[in-house]
C-alpha cells in the first residue's frame, strides 16, 4: 500500500503527464486517418458497479473491476472531472472535458474533426515535446462511435491511449488511459492496455 505522500507524488507527477501531453502539429491531414474498426459489445475484463458521470451528467461510464477515484489536486487541469487508477497503481483513467466555444455547431463534428480538437488540447498545453503514435482512427461500438489516438511524452516510454466523443448535449469528451511510472512499478503491457481499454469502451453511455 502506498503511502499518502507517495499518492500525492503520483498525482503530481500524473497532473505534469497530462499537461505535457500534446502533439507537434495542428493540423491532421486525411491521410493520418486509419479506417474505423468495430469493437465487440462484449467486455474482455469486469466491470465494477463504480459509477462515473459528467458533471451535466450526459456521459458515464462504469471502472473497471478494482479500480477507484482518487482526489484531484488544485495544479491540475479544471477540465478534469474525475481521476481513476489501478490496484497495481501503474494506470490511471483520466476524464476530462473539452472546451469548445463553438458548442452550437459541435452537434456537426464528426470524429475526425472530434480527435483534431482532442490533439490541439494537448498542443495548447505542451511546446510539441511529445508525438503522435500512429494514426487516429473511429472505433465503432453499435449506434455509439469514438475518436480514437495514441501520444508519447518526450520522456515516456509507455503511450497514452486516448478517445474522444461527442454528447447528446454537444459536450466533448475526452478519456484517457494513462501510464503510470513513477512509483517504481512496471507499467503494463501494452496487450494488457488496449484489453483493458476496449473493455472500459463498451460500458459508455454519452
């Protein structure tokens, strides 16, 4: 168990994670498009019954089994509405939601459009340190769709995985997985990730 500083130095060093996420370039041309996959409705991994919502309440979503929430500290972002991590303490689940000033018009985006306004949030809040890993993509779950990306930190050497979405109110979403090194612990494996990732997707609601 660690201690309560130790969970303070995690948070910490999670909030710098975060704000120094971002990509080198605004613009996403066509090409950087991967085709859509389709995810199956069934979760790989348990669900617990942990309930995390929006504050409008128009997304929630469920954690996965033995995760829980952990105190939001003043440095980070207020665009964060809640901050989950693992039992192992080496992934966390960070929710956020993006600013949009033309929020009449956000009803139009579609996900492409959706992970452009996901990777200039993380621009604004770095000097191009960090890179995109491979292509943004549309993961499709039923009627439900997400934008989907991948960045590391200049520093990293475990990806952020990230999807983005569009709410019945015109809200942007954003969800992250983010590693976690800093304890001293193995992060893991990126199978382990995207198993676990997939699995938190189906339990969306938005």
């Amino acid at each position: 168990m660690l201690s309560r500083f130790s969970i303070r130095y995690v948070l910490g060093c999670l909030y710098i994670t975060i704000s120094l996420c971002g990509i080198g370039c605004l613009f996403v041309q066509e090409e950087e498009f991967a085709p859509s996959v389709a995810l199956s409705p069934k979760t790989e991994l348990e669900l617990s019954d942990i309930i995390v919502t929006s504050v409008e309440g128009d997304f929630i979503a469920l954690l996965p089994k033995k995760w829980s929430f952990i105190e939001k500290t003043s440095l980070q972002s207020p665009d964060i509405f809640a901050i989950a991590i693992n039992p192992e303490f080496n992934s966390s689940l960070v929710f956020s939601k993006i600013p949009y000033s033309e929020k009449k018009e956000s009803t139009l985006l579609d996900n492409k459009e959706l992970i452009r306004i996901g990777l200039a949030k993380h621009i604004a809040k770095s000097n191009g340190k960090v890179k995109q890993i491979g292509k943004g993509h549309e993961l499709i779950l039923g009627p439900k769709k997400f934008g989907y990306f991948e960045f590391i930190g200049s520093h990293q050497t475990h990806k952020t995985r990230s999807i983005v979405c569009l709410s019945s109110l015109g809200n942007i979403y954003e969800i992250s997985l983010v590693p976690v090194t800093v304890t001293g612990k193995t992060a893991p494996t990126d199978e382990v990730s995207d198993t676990l990732f997939r699995s938190f997707i189906t339990a969306i609601q938005y």
